[in-house]
C-alpha cells in the first residue's frame, strides 16, 4: 500500500489554531473528541474534483439534499495507532478502502479513486499524528464517509456527492463484558437487501430494537437471519465468533452478514498460528445445545471499535446464559493479543498488515 507521491490530487491547508491542548487524552469518550483537519471532496458533474485537507467543521447544505431523503449515504471505520518507536501506522487500510467502494457501488454511488483516498488518509494522519494517543487500548479512530449532496426530491441517485475523512482520538469501546440478547423478531438484514454494505441506514433500523434490549438489561443484541430467525449472524454493529469444543466458529459472510475487516484478521492471525477456524452457518438450536452442553466455552464480538469484546451472557430463548469465567477462556484473549501485537507494533506482524504512515 505505501506510495510516494510526486503530487497531492488535493490542496492542504492546515489550520492557525490547534485544539490538541484541550485534549485529557487519560479520559476520552468513544467518538465525541475530534481532531483538527478532515478531508473533503465532491462529486460533481460525472467526476471527482480537486480535493482540501482544512479544519473540522460544520458543513451547509440545502433542506433538500438527498441524502436526508432517500438515503445514500455509507461510512468506513479504521484505526491508526501509535508504534513503540513514537510513529503511527494504520492497520490494513487497502481492506476498507476497497469495503467503501463495494458500498458505493451497492448504493448507486460513485468510487472513490483508491490512490486518492490512501494519499488523503496518509497526508490527514501526517498533519493530525500528534493526536494519535499513546495510552494501552487507545487508537486514532478514522470515520471515511460519503453522503448525496444534490439538492433535489425525487427517488433516484443523486448527480453529485462528498466524500470526507475526519479522525477522533478514542479509548476502548467497551470497557467490560457485554450481556447480549438473541434477536427473534426485529431483522438487521434481510436477503437481497444492503446489509453487506456499511450503508447508513443498516445502523438507523437496529436502534429500536436494541433500546428495547438495553431496557431489559443487555447492552446489545445478536442478530438472526430474517426469514427463519433459527442462523446467528452478527452481535450489535459487530461480527461475532464462538467457541466451541476448542474450535473458534465464526458465522459465515453473505448478502446479509458484514465482512468485517477485525473478522478476516481475527480468522486469518489464528489459522496462521495453527488453531482451527470454522466459518459456517450457526443455528440457535446449535448456539443453545452447546451452551447447555458445556460445549460453549467463548464468544466474543470482532469489530474495528470494539476489536474484540467478550460476551459475558447470552438471552438465549431458554434463558439467560452466563459463559464460563473470562480467566478461563483461551482463544478470544489471544486473538486480541495477535492483533494488538500487529497495531500497536509490540509483536510479529506476519502477514504484512501494519503500514506506516
């Protein structure tokens, strides 16, 4: 993925005042501290034009822009992290820039050229590097994204787009074990439908029913297909692995389940070190006898924010079912040890994923 440039496709014009000084980086908030630049370019007229790296801030737009009405609008989720040596690399950004692209096309967007984004997200991390946190289990969290701008109501694609990059300094998602409730009735996905993109509206449609489940005393749900609600598929805006008889047992990628980059990683960092990996279908009746079995030993989320968070409770449909005690568990701790190892550049990065910026 490293390249240099001869010249930017974009103008950089940094900003006079930094906000870095207001920062208690020993107290961050997940996504509420923004860093100082982002980068911003439009669609317009059947092509990209020339992009700007400025200071964060807010945008205008009419009522009427598209994206408000009918939609178009998806989103990337990424991390830079700070190196032992004091630099930063991102970790397998070539992975989310072509996952954007699949969403545009899914979403009747236009592509984002990918040596334009690497080159914008390789000149944002240079001028923003100071705010990549140097705290255990704090990363620099990069949100790409690209919205309709056309001004227009009518149900069609929009002639003309934007597409951003801004980055927030943030500590780990979630800070203990998540309960989880297995979802019967509301529907994340369904087949033929857009849940393999990271389109926004695919988050807007789980909120309902995942205050439901908070207010019965989960924090997230794990979502099942939505013709028979019997196959798990994801845990709240997160893959989902389990362990099982010491496999690690992930639900398999479709039109309808995320393919997740933590996902791949997480898959690819323990076949590479021997252990034995399944993607498949995984019912309920499956996830319940193995529980009930002992068979069930692990389950874990694997996500770019939470990377990988344990699962402490299951609200299966026989009841709520605790998993074994978190000192016992084996493969979940060292996935997130292997990939901590490659983003933080504390350990062996065999595949070649850590790119320096």
């Amino acid at each position: 993925m490293m390249q240099e440039w001869t010249t930017l496709d974009f103008d950089i014009k940094p900003t006079s005042t930094s906000r870095l000084g207001e920062v208690d980086f020993s107290n961050l908030i997940f996504g509420k501290v923004f860093s100082d630049h982002m980068f911003v370019m439009d669609f317009v007229d059947g092509e990209w034009q020339r992009g700007e790296i400025s200071a964060f801030g807010p945008m205008t737009f009419s009522p009427a822009i598209m994206s408000l009405h009918y939609g178009q609008a998806i989103f990337e989720g990424m991390k830079a992290f700070r190196q032992p040596d004091g630099g930063v690399s991102l970790f397998r950004p070539g992975a989310n820039i072509q996952r954007l692209n699949f969403s545009a096309r899914r979403m009747s967007m236009p592509e984002v050229p990918e040596a334009t984004f690497l080159q914008a997200l390789m000149e944002l991390m240079k001028l923003d590097s100071a705010w990549v946190p140097a705290i255990a289990d704090s990363a620099l969290y990069i949100r790409p994204f690209m919205f309709a701008t056309e001004s227009h109501v009518g149900v069609r694609p929009s002639l003309s787009y934007r597409f951003c990059i801004f980055t927030c300094p943030v500590a780990a998602y979630y800070t203990k074990p998540v309960r989880v409730k297995l979802e019967l009735v509301y529907t994340r996905a369904a087949a033929g439908g857009t849940g393999a993109a990271k389109a926004a509206g695919n988050y807007a449609g789980s909120l309902y029913p995942t205050e439901l489940a908070k207010a019965q005393g989960y924090d997230q749900l794990l979502w099942t297909d939505a013709s028979t609600h019997t196959a798990v598929e994801e845990c709240g805006t997160m893959n989902v692995a389990f362990v099982m008889d010491g496999v690690m047992v992930v639900p398999k990628t479709s039109e309808t389940v995320l393919s997740g980059i933590t996902r791949d990683s997480a898959i690819q960092l323990m076949e590479h070190h021997g252990v034995k990996v399944e993607q498949r279908r995984v019912t309920v009746e499956e996830l319940q006898s193995a529980a009930q079995s002992g068979q069930l030993t692990e389950a874990f989320g694997l996500g770019t924010a939470a990377t990988v968070s344990p699962i402490c409770t299951l609200g299966l449909p026989s009841g709520d079912w605790d998993l074994p005690d978190l000192a016992n568990w084996k493969i979940g701790p060292r996935v997130k040890s292997l990939l901590n190892d490659v983003r933080y550049g504390t350990g062996e990065d065999p595949l070649g994923w850590n790119i320096p910026v």
